[in-house]
C-alpha cells in the first residue's frame, strides 16, 4: 500500500486532467457569467494539475526509478489523450465538416482514447485537411507512448530478473 498522499497520486492528477476538458469553455454560445465560472474554474483546476505533475516529476528526479515511470506514464497518456480530444472538439465545432459524426466533447474524447488503442471504429473520423493533419499528430505521439511504455516494461522486467538472479 502506497503512503503517498491520496491528492499526489497520479489517479487523482489523471481525474483532475479530464475535469479540466470538460469545463474548458469552447462550446458556441457559451457567454456571460456561466462563460466566466467555467473559465475560472478551468483555470484553478489547471493550476492544481500543474502542480500535481510537477510534485510527481520532482518524486520522479529525487528518485528515479522505472516504477515511478509507469505512473509518469499514465499521467501523459491522459493528458495527450486530452490535448488532443480538445483540439479535435476545437477543429469539429470551427468547422463541422472536418469530422464525420463528431459532435459533443464526450466523442472527441471517446475518439481520441479509439485513436490510441488503435481500435478505429470507423464512426468518427476525420474528413477535412487540418482534421486529418491533427490525427496523424496523434498518431505519432501514441506511437512514442506505446514505445516509451514497452521501454518502462522492459525495464521493470529486466530489474526484476536482475533482482531474482542476485539472490
């Protein structure tokens, strides 16, 4: 069991990153005061997430080690997953011709999550030039996510076994 302070732990960092997606204000005929208490909220939970992460990368550089990567790890899938299922939510209300069946905040993130599993269900998908140009972005950067996490793995067995033939 872990000692780490439950508002440290990557979960609660990951929770925070998509609360954030979901009150940043970009929806059309957001306005007035409701346009302001998402703003400021978006703000505030920024903030805790900036420093959420950088409490977990100070963690990280006082004591490196590849366990502590795997949480690191799933900190920035999360928040790739975000900046992109928000800029795809940005890109679909901007010009509602450049994603096929991408409407709500929820099928940009549902979208950007079927992206990097890689299942591609073919019910949204991108139709315009700059759609298609961000999607090979985020294609990219799942291709360094999924190495990176097979580099974690790899060294987290590689220890284990160093650690099991020591004894």
């Amino acid at each position: 069991m872990s000692t780490r302070p439950l508002v440290t732990h990557p979960a609660v960092t990951c929770a925070l990153i998509v609360a954030i997606f979901y009150l940043v204000p970009v929806e059309p005929g957001v306005a007035g005061i409701r346009l302001v208490l998402r703003g400021i909220g978006s703000v505030l939970v920024l903030l805790l997430v900036v420093w959420l992460v950088s409490a977990q990368i100070r963690r990280q550089i006082a004591a490196p080690q590849p366990a502590g990567g795997v949480a690191g790890l799933a900190v920035a899938i999360v928040a790739g997953l975000v900046i992109f299922a928000l800029a795809d939510y940005v890109i679909a209300i901007s010009g509602p011709e450049q994603f096929a069946s991408l409407r709500t905040k929820t099928d940009a993130l549902y979208f950007a999550l079927a992206t990097l599993a890689t299942v591609g269900y073919g019910d949204i998908h991108p139709s315009g030039q700059l759609a298609k140009v961000v999607v090979m972005l985020q294609m990219a950067f799942n291709l360094v996510v999924l190495a990176t996490g097979a580099s974690i793995f790899i060294d987290l067995l590689t220890d284990r076994i160093r650690k099991r033939s020591a004894e």
